[in-house]
C-alpha cells in the first residue's frame, strides 16, 4: 500500500516544473542595466526586494528631489520576494503570540502600528495601480492536533482583548469553512492578513520606483563597502556609488557586512502549486472565503487559493545547510516535495488525482526572535533591517520606514520602539549553529508528535530567548 501511495505521489509530482509559479510568467520584466561607471546619490538601497523597493519608493515619496539608486545583484524580486506564500500580515511580530511573549509592554502599539502599515499598502497598491490580486481576506489558524485548541483559544482571547474581529471555531465550525477532515478547530482572524501575487506586488513596486525615477541597476553585486570623505562607497564589479546614506536589504544574502550575519540565518522553504480546481472540486473543499490557512503544529504548513483557484501548498520543512550555504542547487528538495504532497492529500482527500504544476524552494532570513530587527553602521550612515522570518510581505514597508527614519536622524514613535532598539541574540558560529538548529527541529518534531510537550532543549531556548522557526 506505502509503495502504490509513493506511485501516487510521483505521478502528482511529474509534471511540477522546479520553477517559482509566481514568476512563471510572460510578464515578468527584463533586467535593466547593471552600473558600469562612477555615480553619486543621496541614497543608495542594496538589494530589490520587498525591503529595498519600500525603501526606495518611500524616500522618493518623502522627498521628490532625493536622487535614489538601488543596487540588485540579480532581478528585482527573484529571490524571497517572488517566491513565498503571498501572505501579507499586519503582524509585525512574526504573529500576536510571539508579539506578546517578546514584547508585552508595546504590543498593543505595535499592533497598531502593523494594522497601519497594513492599511497603506493596500493604499499604495491602489495609488500606484499594481495588480497583485490583493484581497483583504483575514486568515484561519488550524488545530490537527487536540493540544493545539488551547493555543488557539490563548490566541483568540489575546486578539479580542486588543480589540480584533477574531472568531474561534469548534470542528464543525471549521469545517464549514474548509472541508478537511483534519480539522479539529480553528481561529479565524478577519482583518490581519490580506492575500496577494508577492511577484506581482514585487514587480508593481519596481515599476513605481522607476516611475518616480529612482535609477535601478539590476546584475550588479555590492562586493564592499568603504568609508570616503563624509560617505560611503559601494564597490561593483564595474562601478561604484558614493552616497552618504545606504541603506542595506539583502534579507537572508550576506551582504558586505558581516555583523548582520552574526543574527540571521537562511532556511529553505519549500512549496506546491496545483493546477486550478474545477468548480466540483472547488464545491467539495468550501473555501467560500478565500482566506489564507495555516495549522497551529510547530512545524507547520501554509495553503491559500490563487485568483485563478490553484492551490498553493507550503512550510513544515525549514532546512539549514551548514554554513548557512545558500546555492540554486538547494532551491529542489525532492523528499520534501513528496512530503508536501503526502499531507496536502490527507488534509483535502476528495482531492484524489489533482495535480501539481510548479514546484519550488527559497530562502527565508529567521533570526532568534523570529522578527525583524534593526541596526546601523559607519557611524549611522548605513542602516539595515533583517530577520522577518517569513512575515516581510507585509512588515518590511515598516522596516523601510525605520531604516529611513535612523537615516535622517528622526525622532519617531517607530525609533523609539523596544523592538526598534533592541536586537535579538547573536547565534553561534559553526559546528555549533548547525548542530543547535538541527537539534531544535528535532525537539519541534517531536512536541509536535506528544501533544505538543516541549523537551528540555525547548524549554531552555525559550528562556535564553532564542528560537527557529520559519
């Protein structure tokens, strides 16, 4: 029987090109130039995605008059910013649980704030006409498992003393909603998520920042950095820019400085895109509401519907290659891939016989607090945020916001935040980082197989405030 399901699996599997499905696409646009001389700015950004086109697109949006040039070692949202889940949270805190256990002094204004942040990109993407196929959604946080409904209702009763339209849903509630077996409850969050295309919305961005005539050099790596007369120089192959203000996005990439490596580390996540859904199948699995899924185990999976009613189907796996290599070659993991497939047919059986069309992997920067933290260097020329662990949809406008703000030297309710100030514990070098990650999926892993009871290497991550997640 294990080897017919494994024939299954392949035969699902056997047609998914090991592409990225977002950026899949005759659409997607050519590179520009890469730099090949000697140029000044008033702001230089390293790196195109989510973090630096927000950064850009703001500066210009602050000050028309600023001169800005982002810098991309390959094409504006390739990487982690055209590959993931298109979820686009108003958390800033990799979720409200983690929000309240880190930071329980503000979260109340950090969830604000997120709300905010979540209220103007749905602004910009109007204001600058990007077809993302941006919907306002909410999302449901599933429970597989019974230790899992208390978490839920921990959740749930956090959101509604904050304020929030959070419904929390039995078996039958749940299923109602989405027609799994699996389901043994849910939590269903109307306002905090919104669904998007992340190409798209990537793709939309650079668009806009062109247009407000930020010069974009696309193929060009940043190999140094070096101090000049009241700025700084960023070393290309081919060229250089001198700019007094710089501010570095290059996410889970090491960039040219080396102390925001010390606090990240890249994971690979995985994901499957099915073909569409015929209205029969779509009828069989509900799903009226499009909102985004995910379940509450500690290693957990993500699902939404495309606009076209695919089904992306991602998480449980996050995979650290020692030395924090990162290689395209890692991008496919074809074990995991089956993996995948296996428990998308067990959550939705009356699925039998669907197939998958694209497949694919990327890198997600996870730092100890699992949330963005913040810093700056060369006496406070260059700033730099990192570490969303997998929220940057949405948190990374509100990182380019930071980063502007410690630039210019302003005093601001974001700067003055205990997460804004504050930095998450610097992970240990190697063999000892690896063998502490690998160490900690296995302890998640196995919470996850007893009623979610955390071993002793949990418990005292917990307390040291470090952690991995995806």
């Amino acid at each position: 029987m294990q080897a017919k399901g494994s024939k299954l699996l392949a035969s699902a599997l056997s047609e998914a090109a090991p592409t990225p499905f977002w950026t899949d696409r005759p659409e997607r646009p050519s590179s520009t130039d890469p730099l090949t001389t000697a140029t000044d700015a008033d702001l230089a950004v390293i790196g195109g995605g989510y973090s630096g086109l927000w950064t850009a697109l703001l500066a210009k949006e602050r000050d028309p008059g600023l001169d800005v040039v982002l810098i991309e070692s390959g094409l504006c949202g390739h990487a982690a910013s055209g590959r993931n889940g298109g979820f686009c949270a108003a958390s800033l805190t990799h979720g409200l649980s983690n929000g309240v256990d880190r930071f329980p002094d503000e979260i109340g204004d950090l969830e604000r704030l997120g709300r905010k942040n979540l209220d103007e990109i749905e602004s910009a993407i109007r204001r600058y006409d990007i077809d993302c196929d941006f919907e306002r959604t909410g999302e449901m946080e599933v429970a597989t498992a019974p230790h899992e409904l208390e978490w839920l209702r921990e959740s749930h009763d956090a959101a509604v003393d904050l304020g929030y339209r959070s419904e929390l849903l039995d078996a039958q509630g749940a299923q109602q909603m989405v027609h799994s077996p699996t389901y043994l409850g849910g939590r269903w969050d109307r306002d905090g998520v919104a669904m998007l295309d992340p190409a798209r919305l990537a793709w939309g961005l650079r668009r806009a920042c062109l247009k407000k005539g930020v010069r974009i050099f696309e193929g060009t790596p940043v190999q140094r950095i070096s101090k000049t007369q009241g700025a700084l120089d960023l070393h290309t192959p081919h060229g250089e820019v001198r700019a007094p203000r710089v501010a570095l996005c290059t996410s889970a990439f090491q960039g040219p400085l080396a102390k925001v490596s010390r606090h990240v580390v890249p994971v690979y996540d995985y994901a499957l895109m099915t073909e569409p859904l015929t209205a029969q199948q779509l009828e069989s699995i509900g799903w009226a509401g499009r909102m985004g899924l995910g379940d509450a185990s500690y290693r957990f999976h993500y699902y939404r519907l495309t606009s076209d009613n695919r089904i992306l189907f991602g998480g449980y796996d996050a995979i650290y290659h020692f030395g924090s290599k990162i290689a395209p070659g890692l991008e496919c993991n074809e074990a995991t891939f089956e993996t995948l497939a296996q428990h998308f047919f067990q959550t939705f059986p009356q699925l039998d016989g669907l197939r998958f069309t694209h497949r694919w992997g990327g890198i997600i920067d996870t730092c100890g607090r699992f949330c963005a933290f913040f810093g700056s260097a060369f006496k406070g020329k260059l700033a730099y945020a990192a570490g969303y662990t997998g929220l940057g949809v949405g948190a990374t406008r509100f990182g380019a916001e930071v980063m502007l703000d410690r630039l210019w030297n302003l005093d601001t309710e974001r700067t003055r935040l205990r997460m804004v100030r504050s930095r998450p514990l610097p992970l240990p070098p190697e063999p000892l980082r690896s063998a502490g990650i690998h160490l900690t999926r296995w302890s998640m892993a196995r919470a996850d197989a007893h009623q979610g009871r955390r071993n002793l290497w949990l418990k005292t991550m917990e307390l040291t405030g470090l952690g991995f997640d995806s």
